[in-house]
C-alpha cells in the first residue's frame, strides 16, 4: 500500500500546522524546529476538576411543568421553567486540559535551515525532521508508542553538538522534580478527587546529566529522549508508573522502540487501502491543498484525506485509552473550544462513523467503555429526572461519564437522547464484527436499557406516541406570531432515534437465546403508536411537530435527517417520497448556507453518499478540504477552531461512496432468522476517480470486500466473509444476486 505522507519545507509556526502523533492515551504535536524543537504533550485523562452530583433538585418536577407549560402552549413559561429548575447545578462540565510542552534545545548554529524538510508518515505513524545547517546535517525522528506506552524521539546529527530537554506547562503551577538522578519531571498533585498527573522525561546520551530543570549532554551526535505521562485517574502511583514505563523503552531502544510501534501501528492502518491510480505532485501538503483550493485535481489528496482520517482515529483511540473527544487527543490549552468534552449530539459519535467500514473495531472500544460508566451514572438521571427505567445521557459527557444536563445553553441543554445515539454504535459493532459473546454481555444491556428509558420517556399526544420535553439540537423554530421556540414535543430526530434503538433491540433479541419477551412486547406496542416522519411545505423533512419555520434555514445541524444518516429507516428505495425529501433539506440548507463548519460539511458529505449521488459527495469532499482544512490537514470549527469530528465523518462519507450495506436495517426482524445483508458496490463512484482499487472495507454481515475499477467501470470484485451469512449482492448496473457463503470463504463475483 501506498505510504502517504504529510510534508513541508519549513516549520509549524502553530498548532495547525504541527504533525500529530498518538497511541491512544497519549498524544504529541511536533513542530519541526531547528534549533529548539517543540511538542506539545497530551495525556487522555488530565482533565480539570472533579466528579460531582449536577442534578437539579428540582429537575422531576420541573421537568413536568415544563411538558405541562408545552401541552397547553406556554412557551416561555416552559423556557423559563427550563432554565431554572430542569438544568444541570452547576451546569458546567469540567474541561479536558493539556499536558506540559516538550522543550528540546540543538546547538546547531544560527544559519537558516536549508534544505529543510518535515514529514508524518501515515503508515508508520513517524514525524520526521532533517535539515542543514552550519556545516551539519540534523535528523529528528518522533513516535508515540502503543506498546510501550511513551513518546520517543530520536536526534542525530553529523558533528557533536549540545542538547537541552526540559517540560514545560503553562498557565497553571506545576511541580519540577527529580525523579531519579536521570530523570527530571513535572508533577501537578491537585485537590482529592481531581485528577493528579507527572509528565516524565529521560535523555540517554554521552555524559547525560541533569542540570537544573533539564535533561543535558554536552557533545551528543546520538540522543534518545523519552517521555512518560501517567496519572492518578489509572494509576495510584503515576511517579512509579512513569518510572516503569521509562525503564522498559530505554531497554528497547530507538531501534526497539521504533520496530515494535511500526509493526503495531501497521497491523491497523494496513488493514484498509484506498488507491485512486494517479500521479502525486511533487509540492508540500499545504501547498497541494493550497491549489486544490483554487480548484486543480488532485485525488491523491483526497484519498489522503481519508487515510488520514483513519490515522488520525487510530491515534486517538486505542483499547484502554479513552474515545477520542473533540479534539482528539489533541490540546495545547488549559480550557479548550467547548472544553474538548465528549459532545454526543453529533460531534462524538461521528468521531467513530468509519471504525468499523475501515477494519478498526478495536479503535471503538474505548467508546463502549465510556458509555458503560455513563449508562451506571444515567441510571440515577433516568430515575432522578424523568421517573424512567433505562439510563439516558445529555448533550455533553466527560472524564467521569457524567449524564446530567450541561451547559445553560437552552438549545442543546435540554436533550436526554444522547445516551440512545451512542447505544446504536454498539449494535454496529455487533452487526460487523458478529461477536456473540459482545452482543450479550455489552450490547444488550446497552440496547435495552437505552429502550426502557425511551419507553418510559414517550407521552401520548392526540393518540400517537412522542417524546417531551425536547428540542432539535441547537436549531430554533419560528411560530406563525413570530414567537421563537426551542423546547417542543416530538421532534422529529428524537422519533427517529427512537425507531432505531428500537429495531436495534428486536434485530439483537433475535440472536440471543433468551430475550426479553415482555419488553419486545413494548416496543412492537410503541412502535404501532410513533408518529411518522412528514413532509413539509418546502418539500423538506419536517423537523418539529409541526411544520414551523427555522431561525437558521442554513443551520449547522441537519438533525431531522437522523433517519436517513446515519440511521436506516430512510433509504431511496424503501421509502422514495422521505428519500426526496431528504435531498430537499439538504438543498434547502446548502441555498442558506449550510455546512458552514467541518463536522456539518462532512455530514452533508454522507447524506450525499447515501442518496448515491457520487458528484455532489465528490463536490461536498472538496468543499470540506477546500475551506475547513488547517495546513496539516486538521478539520476546522469556525474561526479556525480544530474538531477532530471533521476528519473522520469526511472518511467515512467517502467511504460510503464505495460500499454500501444498511439497507436491509429498515426490516424489523423476526424470529431468529439471519438478516439477508444487501450490498451495494461502488453505488456513487465519482467521475473524477475513474480508476483505482479498495481493500480491506468491512460490511455489516462481516464481509470484507476488494474492488477494482477502470473508466468507471468494475473491473474486481472479492468477497471474504468473517462469518457465514446470507448476502445480495448489487454490482452497477446490474440485478442484485443472491449469495450465500461460510466462514473464512472468499468467492469473487465479477473480473
């Protein structure tokens, strides 16, 4: 496979520019300075603050007057109620915070740099820097390393020269300490029950020594740095856990070192490969999307964007690591943008769209851990706010997986159905990687729970079922007397999410040898009573109960389409007038603006692909690259803000243009028969990428599939299935065909 590189012919001279590096828990952004080089450290668990109770006291009486206020149309009454007596006390979540910085003086003279050069390899996961200067040459090599659980770099240079490592952290006090007489540290002991934290670092060079705060060596041609961050939310010694981590890489050695994080690193980015078959410019990265911003074709590029998106998640979210969060694992300050929470109204769950289509299930797992220390705690915001079974979550979660309502943010605030969303990406999982024993031990109890609070959660209005109080995330509507709404009963996202947690559980039940009867019951029940989706006066998918008009005709937040992307109950053969209006939302959105930031634009980007429309989706791809890109190709948050969420919704909308195999989730199963699972090969292929080649991309059903195409036509078709099953396949143009295939078997379908 191709091993891409991000590249550049000078420094970062900011965070946007710097090349990242991660293993999960930890992360770095290198900026390739001569001189003194700088990287910022992050470790995933050094956040602000404490776990403590938010719930309003008042919140389960509140929360009635304010359905009560809403059925009898008191607006405001029910806002204000809202704000007062419904919201979390305090409403603030505590923030995600970065680590020390790295600081590494070079006595390498003071003529520029020239020639300079710094790259990210995407395969092997290395920041490099080589340059001139002063008569030497100068390497710098830079890992973060899974295995061993350190950040290492490696300098070299062709003349003995002086170095300096020391740590950094700013804004906040931090203790200097010397661990052992080679090994110098920052230590930041904080309050009981907040999170404690030593960032380590050790210098294996000639003659090293500590001097001061620093690590040094007075003639190095040779230097091994290594840094250990632990902290007390895992560790109940982080000094010696840093010490342990310390001793076993310098044992390995770079050689070491490098070898066992390239093999690790490897066995997950190689499992996917995306070639488009054309040239790649000889220019920097930045200067390659400079000119795909003034409209020059460059697939490779683009295909690019996706590896890095699929790098960028491996980074960031390991087994025992926490999920990605906002940024990541990426953060250079003390309180971020949105503090860098887990924002579960879009923003998190489409931080992990691609895992499982690009082979990375295992990068998922962090964020089945997090959910299930948040189903504990949504038990008692079921219970406590709602009189619900089940658990539920809001539209922010943190560190310590708290569910309360966040923020004084009335528009988002009050939105009890994050917890149901991120419950879907468990049956996901499952319908990939077919594990029968994750299904009913982590799923199930997921799933159902989830379920129980819905149901219990739903109210009756004119004889069909609703949810209520709630909003449409972050959009506001517009009544006939102009009054401006937010909170409302029924909204169309939560009906639809609702659809899907239910199918979820009544799909698994029929795998599992005892399910729970009464409680499939109730849903089948339920679902007889949900209100359909509607079509409204634009032609668009009506987002409310009623048909009202949006403040925001461009909003960010394409909410109501839920159902379509990324849930199932939507599709353009299954239901072709809501399909239509689907594209008459999101072309109703783009006449006012929207996609406006990068995780909208990459969301756009899907629904794109799942409508099949392969140009618009190329056409939305570009525009994502082209205006919400950073120099080293981080996704932006207007004015220039990094979200990770972006990058990995824009990989996964690519590849839905490839494959797809949702379709057949719009049946409710019964029985326990296997799901017939439709594929559809390359349903939107683009013209600008006539030819090329993907392996490696996973299907539910658990089929991995190998493609090849040439003029725009399949030349290839491989399937390899994980576990047998029944299958009907769709190649372009063509009949679907029935197939059915065993464990381990591969049959090739076409070429």
């Amino acid at each position: 496979m191709p091993d891409r590189k991000l590249w550049y012919a000078k420094p970062a001279n900011r965070f946007l520019e710097a090349l990242p590096l991660g293993c999960g828990r930890l992360g770095a952004l290198v900026y390739g300075k001569p001189g003194e080089e700088q990287v910022s450290l992050n470790e995933d668990s050094i956040w602000a603050g404490s776990p403590i109770d938010r719930h309003n006291v008042d919140g389960a009486e509140s929360v009635a007057r304010v359905r009560r206020a809403l059925l009898d149309g008191k607006l405001d009454e029910a806002h204000f109620i809202a704000r007062h007596g419904w919201f979390g006390t305090p409403p603030r979540q505590n923030p995600y915070q970065c680590g020390p910085k790295l600081k590494v003086q070079v006595d390498d003279g003071r003529d520029p740099a020239e020639p300079y050069r710094r790259e990210l390899s995407l395969a092997e996961a290395i920041a490099t820097t080589r340059y001139q200067r002063s008569g030497g040459e100068y390497l710098r090599e830079a890992l973060c390393s899974h295995p061993d659980q350190v950040f290492a770099m490696r300098i070299k240079s062709s003349k003995p020269v002086r170095l300096a490592a020391s740590l950094e952290r700013r804004g906040e006090e931090g203790q200097s300490v010397r661990l052992d007489a080679r090994t110098v540290a920052t230590r930041y002991e904080a309050r009981p029950g907040a999170v404690s934290w030593v960032c380590a670092l050790r210098l294996i060079a000639p003659g090293a020594a500590l001097l001061g705060e620093s690590a040094t060596a007075l003639a190095a041609e040779e230097a091994l740095l290594l840094v250990a961050i632990r902290t007390s939310f895992r560790e109940a010694d982080p000094v010696g856990a840093c010490l342990r981590d310390l001793s076993s890489a310098e044992k390995l050695g770079w050689a070491g070192l490098r070898e066992r994080h390239v093999a690790d690193h490897r066995e997950l980015y190689g499992r996917l490969n995306l070639d488009l078959e054309c040239p790649t410019p000889d220019l920097p990265t930045d200067r390659r999307l400079e000119a795909l911003r003034q409209g020059a074709k460059d697939p490779d590029l683009e295909a690019t964007f996706v590896d890095y998106g699929r790098y960028l998640l491996i980074a960031s979210s390991r087994p025992g690591s926490l999920p990605a969060n906002l940024q990541g694992v990426w953060n250079e300050e003390l309180t971020p943008p949105w503090d860098a929470k887990y924002t579960i109204n879009i923003n998190t769950e489409m931080n992990y769209w691609p895992a499982e289509a690009a082979g990375l299930g295992e990068c998922h797992r962090p964020l089945f851990d997090l959910v299930e220390r948040m189903a504990a705690n949504g038990a008692e915001t079921a219970k406590r706010l709602y009189g619900a079974e089940g658990w539920c979550a809001h539209h922010n979660t943190d560190l310590w997986a708290d569910t309360a309502p966040v923020d004084d943010y009335l528009p988002a605030t009050t939105w009890p159905f994050g917890g149901a969303w991120l419950a879907l990406h468990f049956a996901e999982h499952w319908r990939h990687g077919g594990d029968a024993v994750f299904l009913k031990d982590r799923a199930w109890p997921i799933l159902s729970g989830a379920a129980r609070f819905i149901l219990d959660y739903l109210m009756e209005v004119d004889g069909r079922l609703v949810t209520g109080p709630s909003i449409s995330p972050e959009n506001t509507y517009i009544l006939p007397d102009g009054q401006r709404g937010v909170l409302t009963l029924g909204a169309t996202m939560d009906r639809q999410i609702a659809d899907e947690v239910f199918r979820a559980v009544l799909e698994a039940s029929a795998a599992l040898a005892d399910p729970d009867s009464a409680l499939l019951a109730r849903i089948r029940a339920a679902m007889e009573k949900m209100l359909p989706p509607a079509i409204g006066k634009h032609g668009q998918l009506v987002e409310w109960l009623s048909d009202f008009e949006e403040a925001e005709p461009g909003h960010r937040h394409i909410s109501q389409l839920f159902g379509f992307y990324p849930g199932t109950s939507i599709t353009p053969r299954g239901t072709p007038e809501l399909a239509g209006a689907v594209k008459a939302t999101i072309d109703r959105r783009r006449a006012h603006g929207g996609g406006q930031t990068g995780w909208s634009a990459a969301w756009l980007l899907n629904h794109a692909a799942r409508l099949e429309d392969g140009e618009e989706a190329h056409r939305q791809l570009r525009a994502l690259m082209a205006a919400q890109c950073a120099p080293n190709l981080m996704d932006l948050h207007p004015p220039g803000i990094f979200q990770i969420d972006g990058n990995l919704g824009g990989a996964s909308g690519v590849l839905e243009l490839f494959v797809q195999s949702h379709e057949s989730l719009r049946r409710i199963p019964e029985g326990t028969g296997a799901i017939p699972w439709e594929i559809r090969i390359l349903p939107a292929l683009p013209r600008a990428w006539p030819n090329g080649s993907l392996s490696g991309f996973r299907t539910r059903g658990g089929l991995v599939i190998d493609l090849a195409w040439q003029a725009g036509k399949l030349t290839h078709c491989a399937l390899t299935a994980t576990r047998a099953g029944a299958f009907r396949i769709h190649l372009p143009g063509k009949d679907g065909q029935g197939l059915t295939i065993k464990a381990g078997e591969t049959k090739k379908i076409m070429g």
